[in-house]
C-alpha cells in the first residue's frame, strides 16, 4: 500500500497529498487500476482527518487521475485505455487491410511533437494560423510550398499559380465544379481512381473512358474520344496510374499534350499516389503549364490525417479556382498548412520520403517472394496490381478473400462505363502495419489463388 510522503511541502494539507499522489501516478510508481488506500486508514496512517483525505481523493479526481467505484473503493484510472477508447475508429475493419492506401507512420510522430512545441513558443504564429483570410491564404506559406516545389519539379513554378486545398480529393471536386457543368464530358482512364468517378456522377458530369496499355493511356483512342465528345477535361495519374501502378512513357506524355492543345482539351494531372525518388519524372505540369492542373497531396507523401493538399493551375484559371475555393470552404485551415510548412523547410518531409521509401523497398521484397513483378513499367508505388488466372474474377476472388479475413479491392471499382474489367486485384502494401501482418496477407493470397487455378 502507498502510503505518501507529506514532510517538506508547504499550503494545505490536502493539496500536498493530492500532490504527493501525482507525482507517483505520473512516474508509474502507482500502477493503473491499483486500489488507493481506503481513506480512515490513511488518515490514521497518516495523523490527519478522514475530510482532508476525502478533499485530496476528490481533488485527484478532479485532475483525472483517479475515479471512484461504488462498493468497491478508488482506484487510478487507465489513462491510455480511456485514450485509446476514445481514438479507437468509429468503423474499424476486422483483419488484414490490403484495401486502404495510406502513408506509413514512421517518425511522423516525433515530427509532430516537435512542431508542436516549436509553434508553443511563438505568438505571433500563433495569432497568425487562428485567424480568418481569403481564398489566397498566406504569403510566408505560399512561398514556401513555391521553394519546394520549385526544387522537387526542376521547374520554375509562379506562386500565384498555387492553390492550397484540404488534400486531392478536395482538389478534384474543385476542378470538377470550376470548369464543367452538369452533362458536360470528362474523359479518363479506363480504370480510374474510384472517388474520382464518383465526385463526377453525384456532380452529373459524363465519364467516358479511354483505352490505355502498359505505357499509358492510347493516343489514337484518346484522339477519337475527343473528336467525338468535345471534353472540357482529361483526368489521369501519369507518375503512379491507380489502380495498376503503370507510369506513362514519355513519349506517350507528348502525345497526350499534342493532342489536347488541339482539342483545347485541360489536363487534370493527379499525382497524389507516393511515387518513389528514383521513379520520378518530369510531371506535364512542367511541360505544358497552360493547360494543366497539376494535384498533389500532403495526405498520400507524409501522414494520412493531414488533409492538406495543393493545386497548380495556369494564371488564367486562377480566379475561376479561388472563386470555387472560397464558394466550397472559404479558406484552406492556416494551422495545417503551418505543419506542412515547418516540416518542408525542416528537412522533416524528405526525412519521412527516405524512411518511406527503405520501408516500402522492404515489403515489396517480400512481395516478390510471392508475386513476381508482372511489368517493367509498373511503379513499385504503396500498391500493387495482381491480375488472376482463369477462371477468376476480381469481384468472387475478392468476396473469398474476405472470407479469409483479408481485404483487397477488385478491378471492377475502378471500372468507367462499359470499360472491361481485367481479371485482377489490387492491394496495398501499406496498409498492414506491421511486415509480418503483410506476409500472412499475401501468404493467403497466393495460397487461394493457386489453390481456385487447380480445381
């Protein structure tokens, strides 16, 4: 039983054995659910009055250290259980997640808590990401993610052409709602990013899909599409194409170009997928600034929760964007932009990008062990596409997999239109947390697909 030292504190009574307490729940050298001494026998032990004791426990509790339990007496609360509870996910899937494309959480942690103190000691920043502005946000920020994305595209970047947005799926929506109406065409990859397709159908835009291959989408098809549909947009992920992780060739990167200059087709560059340093080309932002509209994010390179992405657009789109900006969310949250500030000009973020990349490098080793690459031309990206033997289907196998514990996400969700869907699945080596979570994963897959091919 503890029993607290009070001799050498000063001020009431119960404060100091309120304190005294403290002091030992905050070192663990009172453990959690453990039992405080009931209170006549600490005032006895003690040489003071059962109301001081009553006053301490009661000012303990009001510090959330400890709580009381009818009939059965007063014990130091979990902390980390409550906090836990109160973190835990409202909808939590059960088993092995290789359906969720998410960064690593690696030493992002610790880059917060630094941040976080950084920030603590400055006022005048302070002041500055509680405030209210326009759509333009602010001028230290804007020149930052300028610098860096100067230096990341090895190509001059006007800041009056950057628009900060609450992550890629806020951009897209933007884009969409700025420069197309109801009804109108936007053309895109056959197989397309999910949440793309369906910001456009709740908008009542027309998706028509275009026929691509292992090095990107087809220029004769992409050429027939826009004679026939007039689009106002073309949407593709060019550095990391979701779902299959192929990336465009450069010559097909000029193609695309050539033919919506002459269409007087704009290019939605979304280049959110993490991209690996040493597969990293030169974006079509950079080639043909006019008429694209380059989407980055923050969420997919460094910590999921962020929500902080960006927009490159050409100076003459730049009050139709800022008026759907403002139209949709007023401003982008100063304090979020403020982190990503810090860590792009701390070294934090390409501190993250090589953990991720060594960590990334390791699980598609392990990925190889059981699926050989299938393309040459495929990004070894946070995902990896698994296209399936006769006679499988992406949506059955999916369906038994999940049987299995393991979730994976069919080529059918991603499928435009009448686009045929491959025979395939795509899974994300990131969303297990832990390699030995991924190996069972794949493990599992490997084992069910070889065991449907022999019956």
């Amino acid at each position: 039983m503890f029993i607290p030292d009070l001799s050498g504190r000063s001020g009431p009574k119960f404060i100091a054995l309120a304190d005294s307490f403290a002091e030992a729940i905050e070192s663990n050298e009172i453990k959690a659910n453990t039992k405080l001494p009931p209170q006549r026998i600490l005032s006895y032990r003690l040489g003071v009055t059962v109301g001081t004791i009553t006053r301490a426990y009661q000012e303990l509790e009001r510090r959330g250290l400890i709580e009381p339990k009818v009939g059965s007496g007063t014990y130091v609360k979990d902390r980390q259980a409550e906090q836990d509870t109160f973190y835990h996910p409202i909808t939590n899937r059960e088993g092995i997640d290789l359906a969720i494309c998410r960064p690593l959480l690696l030493s992002q942690q610790q880059h917060l808590s630094a941040i976080l103190q950084d920030l603590s000691d400055e006022p005048t920043a302070q002041k500055a990401v509680l405030d209210y502005y326009s759509a333009e946000g602010l001028k230290g920020h804007n020149h930052t993610l300028q610098q860096w994305l100067t230096k990341r595209l090895q190509c001059d970047i006007d800041n009056r052409r950057l628009i900060w947005t609450y992550g890629g799926q806020h951009s897209l929506a933007i884009i969409v709602h700025a420069l197309t109406r109801p009804k109108e065409t936007i053309l895109v990859e056959g197989l397309c990013y999910a949440e793309f397709v369906h910001t456009c159908q709740q908008s009542e835009r027309k998706l028509v899909p275009v026929q691509f291959d292992e090095m990107g989408i087809i220029p004769e098809d992409l050429e027939l599409h826009c004679k026939r549909h007039k689009p106002r947009l073309l949407y593709l992920t060019p550095a990391v194409q979701n779902p299959t992780g192929i990336q465009t060739s450069d010559s097909r990167r000029l193609k695309i170009i050539e033919i919506c200059r002459r269409h007087h087709v704009l290019i939605i560059e979304d280049d959110v997928l993490y991209c690996p340093p040493s597969h990293r080309k030169t974006p079509l932002v950079a080639i043909a600034p006019d008429i694209t509209l380059y989407v980055g994010s923050f969420s997919k390179y460094f910590a999921g929760g962020l929500r902080v992405g960006y927009l490159i657009v050409p100076l003459s789109l730049r009050g139709e964007m800022q008026k759907a900006l403002r139209a949709n969310c007023m401003h982008i949250s100063p304090l979020m932009i403020d982190l990503v500030c810090r860590w792009l000009t701390n070294g934090a973020m390409q501190h993250v990008d090589k953990e991720i990349a060594l960590e990334l490098n390791a699980r598609h080793r392990l990925l190889n062990q059981y699926f050989p690459q299938h393309s040459n031309n495929v990004v070894p990206g946070f995902n990896s596409w698994i296209p399936l033997p006769e006679p499988l289907t992406g949506y059955r196998f999916s369906q038994r997999l999940q049987d299995k514990g393991v979730h994976v996400r069919e080529a059918e969700m991603f499928t435009v239109g009448r686009y045929p869907p491959p025979a395939a699945i795509r899974i994300s080596l990131t969303g297990p947390t832990s390699r030995n979570q991924l190996k069972t994963g794949l493990e599992i897959i490997r084992y069910e697909i070889d065991l449907r091919t022999e019956d």
